[in-house]
C-alpha cells in the first residue's frame, strides 16, 4: 500500500513548471531554447527594498513574528489598501502570509466544504483549481472566451451560480490572458453578486500596478462597497516590486476568515520572514516611482509581441490590459502538419512542436483552462523577445 494520501490523487503538479523543466533539460543538452513561461519580472528588486532588508537584520528583526504579520507592514497594507483602492480596512481586517500563494490557500482551506463549489473563470491561474481540489471543494470552471476579451460575463457567472457555491475566484488583470476589467465590467460582476448573498469574493489583485494605455484598475469592494463584508481582496509585493522570491503577499477581509488564516498559518508555517517583511514594509510605503517606468518597458514589449504573433500565420493575438502575458489564439495551426511529420492537434502539440522544432518555451492553453490558447511571458529581455517572435513566425510558415 502507498505511504500517499489519497487527497494527492485529486491534484496535479504545475504544468507551468512542467514546460520550465523541459526548457532547462534542453539547454543542458547545449539547445539554445528561449524561455517564455516565466511568471515573474526581469527587472531586481529595488535598491531602497534591499536597504530596508540589510537594515532589519542589523537592527536584529531575525526572530519570530506574529503569525500573520508584523503591527509595521499590517499598518502598511492597511495604507495601501486606503491609497491605492480607497478601502478602509484596519490592522485586524489584515493577513499577512508567504505569498500570495499562502493567503489563497489558507483561505480556501479555511472555508472550502467537501462539495462546495468555487466559480473560477477560465482561463486561470493555474493553482486555483487545484487548491480547491485539494480543500475537498468542486472548481467550477466558467469559459471567457477571447471574443469577451478573456473576461466573465455577467450571466455566465449568474447561471454558475448554485446553493452550493462558495466563492467565485476574480483576477484582475489576469495571468495568463492580461485582461482587466474595467469598472463597468466589474459593476456588471458585481451587480450580480449582489442578488447572491451566500457568496464570497476572493479578488486576486496581484497584478493590479502592471497596466497600460492609462487603464484605471478596480477592485471588487471599491465598486460595490455592499460586498465589503465578504470579500477578500487578495494582493502582494511579488510582481509590481520584483519581489517573487521574498514571499510576501496580504490580504484584506472580514475579521472572523482573517483570524481562520491566521488559525492555519499559525499551525504549519507561522510568520513570512521577518527580513522580507521589513521590506515589504519599505516597498508599500516607499517611493512607487520606479514602477512607471517598469511599465513603459512593458508595455513597449507587449506592443511589440502582439504585433509580431498576429504577423505569423495561424495565431490571433489580442492586446491585453495588463499583466505580463499574452494568450494568443492557436486555432488557425490545428490541424497543420510539421516537417517531421506530426498533425498538430491541441495547443499542447503545437507548443511541444515549438520548444523542440523552434527552440521557444511557451505554456499550452489547456494548463489555464481555455484552449486552443498559449500564454507568452513577455517579462524577459526586448532581444530575447524579438528572436522569439521570429521563430515562432518561421515555425508558423513552415506548417503545411
Ligand atoms: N496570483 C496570481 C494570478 C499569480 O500569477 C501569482 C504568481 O504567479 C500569484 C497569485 C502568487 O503570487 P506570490 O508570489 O505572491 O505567491
């Protein structure tokens, strides 16, 4: 018999680490592959951020914590969330936990019953499914196709709802299609959550500062200030700060589910690091400066990437609000032949035919719930980038 847990057999590992792993394994065969599956900045985390971290650790913050964050960032998260989003939540409406990752998480297994359903619009982020899987809830998944530009529509997401449901899981702007919802796209979301009072809101806003063409982000709570009492608004420092590996991400809600987080955290990992929350600190209340001109990088990147995949034959590229990504379309190539021989069926196939035929790593549509679709990580170097493009174009040509 298995040492596992049955619970092990409802997930699956990250497909995007899959494609990250078979990258890595043909550069050590001396293959010259370009990497376009990464989820994080190129760009190093910001001076004042590692000053603030160096200081913590000679003024001696090396020791435990309170589990869910520190009186200093609490004060900071509840400053931001005032700032950036109008929201009045105090120090006892705030979690702070490892990532943004750990917040949702704790979240789901806090809540999340056996059978209880979580609406979560395709294409997603890819471990949402599999948390709720594992807290013994059902993931229903909810197809936002490209021609609603990748987002939930209203009565969608009002036929999805049932008695059963818990949550519905919002990210905005989203990995992997980049599409934001704008306020009267979230009005209409959020007109119909508030016909449905037995539901909760968990708003993942990790990308909230990465976007372009002076779009205006919007939070679930900030539209309508009626969901306030059950929502989550779920954020962290890991994308706008170049922050991914501090692991620092937070959440605002309502003080009974942000002690149940603390319950969790507090019996597996207790408190983030102390180092990376006094930089968090730093990063919150900081200059904010240096992500504007992040930006003009990646948005000049994003410009540059549409243009070229909707110049090579069979892909359909729309120009996404914000994030880092593109999910361009791959309908036109299924069906075609490669030079070796093999018919392209999925988006797996064409994306296994570009990492081996055109050295290019990208991530198959089907990891994130809507295909046939590709997301591409722009958040690597202009060069890098534009060779890419050109090999995924000459890959396209040569397809019969
Ligand atoms: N939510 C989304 C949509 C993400 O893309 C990511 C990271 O890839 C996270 C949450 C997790 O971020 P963190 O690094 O804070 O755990």
């Amino acid at each position: 018999m298995s040492i596992l847990a049955s619970r092990l057999e409802r997930i699956k590992p990250s497909p995007t680490i899959a494609v990250t792993t078979k990258a890595k394994e043909l550069r050590a065969a001396g293959k010259d592959v370009i990497g376009l599956g990464a989820g994080e900045p190129d760009f190093d985390t910001p001076d004042n951020i590692k000053a603030a971290a160096k200081a913590a650790i000679d003024r001696g913050e090396t020791k435990y914590t309170a589990v869910d964050g520190t009186p200093e960032l609490k004060e900071a998260v509840v400053a931001k969330f005032k700032r950036d989003n109008g929201l009045d939540y105090a120090p006892e409406n705030i979690t702070v936990g490892t990532g943004g990752k750990q917040v949702l998480f704790n979240a789901i297994m806090a809540t999340v019953e056996e059978g209880d359903e979580v609406i979560i619009p395709a294409p997603f982020w890819v471990s949402y499914p599999d948390i709720v899987l594992l807290a013994g809830g059902e993931p229903v998944a909810v197809p936002c196709s490209q021609n609603n530009g990748f987002k939930l529509r209203a009565e969608d997401l009002d036929k999805a709802i049932t008695k059963k449901t818990k949550w519905v899981i919002l990210n905005s702007p989203s990995n992997p299609s980049g599409a934001a919802y704008s306020r009267e796209d979230m009005k209409a979301i959020t007109d119909v959550l508030k016909k449905h009072e037995h539901v909760w809101v968990l708003t993942d806003d990790m990308y909230e500062h990465l976007v372009y063409d002076d779009f205006q982000f919007c939070t679930p709570a900030q539209v309508e200030p009626s969901l306030f009492d059950r929502t989550l608004t779920m954020n962290g420092v890991s994308k706008a700060y170049s922050m991914t590996g501090w692991r620092i991400g937070f959440a605002g809600g309502p003080v009974e589910l942000i002690k149940a987080i603390a319950k969790i955290q507090s019996q597996s990992t207790s408190n983030p690091s102390s180092i990376s929350q006094a930089a968090a600190v730093e990063a919150l209340n900081g200059p904010q400066d240096f992500i504007a001109s992040n930006n003009e990088v990646f948005k000049k990147r994003r410009d540059m990437v549409v243009d070229a995949l909707n110049k090579a034959p069979g892909l359909d590229c729309a120009r996404p609000e914000g994030a880092f990504y593109v999910y361009p379309s791959c309908a036109g190539v299924i069906g075609k032949v490669t030079p070796r021989g093999d018919t392209i069926k999925s988006d797996t196939d064409f994306v296994k035919y570009l990492l081996e035929d055109a050295l290019v790593a990208c991530v198959q549509g089907e990891a994130f719930g809507l295909s046939p679709h590709m997301r591409i990580s722009y958040a690597t170097s202009t060069e890098a980038l534009e060779q890419a493009c050109e090999r995924i174009h000459k890959a396209c040509e040569a397809l019969r």
